[in-house]
C-alpha cells in the first residue's frame, strides 16, 4: 500500500511544527520518497540521530506503507 507525500508531510510537522519540509516522489509510485526538512529541533545533533528523530515522527511507516524514503535533514541556518 502506498503512501501519499501529504501524509509523509504531515507526520514530520505533527513531530517538527517550525520545519520546513519538501517531500518529492522519485518514481510517481507513492512508494519511492526523497524529503528535505529543515527544522530548529536538529541544531547540535548529529546527522544520524537527525534521521532517527524523522523515522521517528513516521511512527513505524517506514518499511511498510512507505517503502523508501532518501532523507536530507538539516537545521536552520544561524
């Protein structure tokens, strides 16, 4: 079962509300994904837990509903 960008975008601002998020679908099948998301909440934290705290906010979609996501977090710039 696919799953539509909007609700990807929603799960990540319902677990960031200040980011910025950009979500792409890279084949138009609803299961291939590349997101950016800018969010305050990464400053200071390493690049791996930055990705962890994202497949976080998808609550267990990932793998299931949401078959690939490419991931690019980032914090704001100061």
């Amino acid at each position: 079962m696919a799953m539509k960008a909007e609700e990807i975008e929603r799960l990540i601002k319902e677990a960031f509300p200040d980011a910025i998020v950009k979500i792409d679908d890279l084949r138009g099948d609803g299961d291939h994904y590349a997101a950016k998301v800018i969010s305050k909440a990464f400053v200071g934290v390493p690049r791996v837990r930055q990705h962890q705290m994202v497949y976080s906010a998808l609550k267990g979609r990932m793998g299931g509903e949401l078959h690939a996501l490419a991931l690019q977090t980032e914090a704001p710039p100061r």
